[in-house]
C-alpha cells in the first residue's frame, strides 16, 4: 500500500511539474506577444551581439580598450543597418507604387484562366441547374478592386515606436558587448551548467554560420540577377535583392519568393515562359540548400529540419519577418550550447574515470 501512495504521489508531482512548465510557456508567450515592441528589438539585439562577440573578442586580443571595442562593432552594426535600409528604401517606395499597376497587368495576365474557369462555372450550371440568378451574378469579376497604398501619415504615424525600438536594440547590444565576459562570469559562479565555456564558445560557431550564410546568400541573389536579366526579366536587380533576403526564412522564404517570382512571371512573359523564372529559381534554390550550403557550413552546424520549421513558424507568428530572420541564429546557438555541454560532461566523466583508475 505504501508502495502505491508513493508511485502516485511521484506521478502526481510530476503531473503537476508538466502542468507548471505548460503555464509558463504559455504566460511567457504572451509576455513576448505583448511586449513586442520592447522584447523583438532587445532580442535582435542580443542575436547580433552574439554574432559579433568574436570580433570583440578579436580587439580584446589586440588590447583595444572594451569600451572603444563594443563602440566600434556598434557602430559598424548599426551603419550595416542602415546602408540596408537606405538601399532597400527606394525598392520599397517604388514597390509600392508599383502595386496597383502590378495588380492590373496580373489580372489581366490571368483573364485567360479566369474564362476557362468561368466556362467550367457555366457548364456545370446547365448541368445541375440548381443555381439562383443571384449566384451567378455573384460570380461575375470584381474588376473594379482595388489594392490600398499606405499613405505618408500613416508611415509618420509609426516613428515614434520605431524610434524607441532602434534606442533598445542600440543600448542594449552596446552594454552586451561591453559587459559580455562579467555577464558570462556571473552566470559561471552562479549557475551549474551555463559555464563561461559554454557561453563563449557557441559564439564561434553562430557567428562563422551567420557570416557563412550572408556570403552565400549574397551570391545567389546575385546569379538571380544574372538569371533573370537572361530571361529578360524586369526590374531583375529588384528581384535579386528579394532572393538574398528571403534566403535568411529557411523553407518559407524561397517559397514565397517563388509564389511572387510566378506572379512576376504572369506579368512580364507569355505562354510557358511566364513559368521559367520560378522553375529556374527553385532549381537553383534547392541546388544552394542541398550542395553548397551544407558544404561551407558544415554538417556539425546541421538542425534538425522539423525543429527549423517548427521554430520559423512560431517566431514568424510572434514577431513576423523579423521573428524569421532571428530564428535561426537562436536555434543554433541553443544546439551549440547543448552540444558543448555534452562535450564537457563526457570530458568531465572521462576525466573522473581516468583519476578513478589511477586511484
């Protein structure tokens, strides 16, 4: 009897352990969700402090000042930032522009399978003869949508918020790189399994596949643009740009890239050759995802593909793109530190082994 009160009692605790660890992920869900404008550009920062942490730690070895280090990878993080925005401002402004235009010429490129499906709509009218007047009429296009442009208003409308989240994610990427090592250091005394070594050294790995991954995006955006102004394609160094940043969402971004490369298509070219550039944008697509980028990285830095789908969609749900860009970097540092703390417990029970033997 004793014996089964017990086994119960085990059962009951760890029930309640499960029930506990559920409502905290639950309530720390809805604490990101709900501080977004504080919690994305803090955690942004945080990802690129990592990923720029050997540089400092480089500068260190060169003994630069900490101060002047963490100021000058601030700065040169934060001019990245903005040479992107500025470069990508034009193609954006102009997009938008673009929209209606765009939305006209591909409505008019799919009016041919508009009027087959309409005809495949008719004739299964006559058949069934079961359809109102009103439904039919319900059928007809809707030629006079059109598609909203945000204004100027609405764009100043949100400066204010943007302007507090670049003030989170400067401040605390700079005090992060600044007082990095006594944060690791801290977290060392105080804690059994995040270590210095086991903070420090993932840092390494994040960063070479950051950098890694930039470099090989940046190429393939640049043969899209090759291929696309081949094809005859316009506006191709638009669309290059587009392929170098959709390559940084796995999965998700090369395929809405495709979805809007094939609506481009639609637009720009007749017959089969309004296909191509998608088909050849995947081909190359899955060329780059299979060969090239598993070789340069490194099948050391591989992640599970369900845990990448997993994590892009919650992140991409929480935080939208930008939630996608981040996903990654974050998930191979948690792979990172949970390999190297695998590493140091069979180095430490090796360790133990040996001294036992040798008792």
């Amino acid at each position: 009897m004793s014996d089964f009160v017990l086994i119960e009692g085990r059962r009951t605790l760890y029930l309640f352990r499960v029930a506990v660890a559920c409502l905290g992920a639950c309530a720390l869900v809805w604490l990101l969700e709900t501080g977004t404008p504080v919690f994305l550009p803090l955690t942004c920062a945080l990802v690129a402090g990592v990923v720029f942490a050997p540089l400092v730690d480089f500068l260190d070895r060169l003994r630069a000042p900490r101060v002047a280090s963490a100021l000058l990878v601030m700065v040169i993080v934060v001019a990245a930032l903005i040479l992107a925005v500025l470069s990508l401002y034009p193609v954006i402004f102009d997009f938008i522009h673009r929209v209606p235009l765009l939305w006209a010429e591909l409505q008019y490129a799919l009016s041919g399978l508009k009027l087959t499906v309409e005809s495949v709509k008719e004739v299964q009218q006559r058949v069934i003869e079961t359809l109102s007047a009103g439904d039919q009429a319900g059928t007809a296009a809707d030629g006079g949508a059109g598609v909203p442009v945000p204004g100027i208003s609405d764009v100043l409308g949100y400066l204010p918020s943007i302007a507090a989240q670049i003030m989170v994610f400067v401040g605390v990427l700079y005090f992060f790189l600044l007082t990095r090592s006594d944060l690791y250091a801290f977290m060392d005394r105080n804690t059994s399994v995040f270590s210095k070594e086991v903070l420090c050294r993932p840092e390494v790995d994040v960063s070479r596949y950051f950098l890694t991954t930039t470099a090989i995006n940046a190429v393939f955006g640049l043969l899209v643009v090759l291929m696309l102004s081949t094809l005859g394609m316009p506006n191709a160094i638009y669309w290059g740009l587009g392929a170098f940043l959709a390559n940084f969402i796995l999965y998700l971004g090369p395929i809405s890239f495709a979805a809007c490369l094939l609506m481009g298509g639609l637009v720009a070219f007749d017959g089969a050759m309004s296909f191509a550039p998608a088909l050849i944008y995947m081909l190359m697509n899955m060329t780059e995802g299979q060969f090239v980028t598993p070789s340069l990285v490194g099948k050391h830095m591989s992640v599970n593909p369900l845990l990448v789908f997993v994590s892009l969609i919650f992140w991409i749900w929480l935080w939208g793109p930008l939630g996608g860009i981040i996903a990654i970097p974050l998930l191979v540092w948690l792979g990172q530190v949970n390999e190297t703390v695998k590493a140091l417990r069979e180095t430490g029970s090796r360790g133990s082994k040996v001294r036992a033997r040798v008792a």
